[in-house]
C-alpha cells in the first residue's frame, strides 16, 4: 500500500506528462488547421481546372 502511495504521489507531481499532453493538443489543432486549409485550396483548384477545360 505504501509503494502504491509512492508511487501515485510520484506521478502527480511529474509534469512531464502534462507537458507531452500539451503539445499532442498543439499538433492535433495545427493538422485540423491544415486540413482545413488543404480542403480549401482543393476545392478552389478544382473549379479552376473545372473552367480551363471548359474554356478550351
């Protein structure tokens, strides 16, 4: 019981794992960010080409 005690104090004070967590967050919210952006630009493109072909 004690080394379980030990070993539960141990973990909430290591902030390693708080860090880790902050940026998995970060990177999750900058890929959502350009996949969003590369949605767009897809999208956009494709009318593009859509129109060059037409017009040719």
């Amino acid at each position: 019981m004690l080394a379980q005690l030990k070993t539960w104090l141990a973990i909430r004070t290591d902030r390693r794992g708080v860090t880790a967590l902050e940026y998995a967050l970060i990177a999750a919210l900058i890929a959502v960010a350009i996949v969003g952006a590369l949605r767009t630009l897809g999208t956009d493109l494709n009318s593009t080409f859509t129109t060059i072909a037409s017009n040719l």
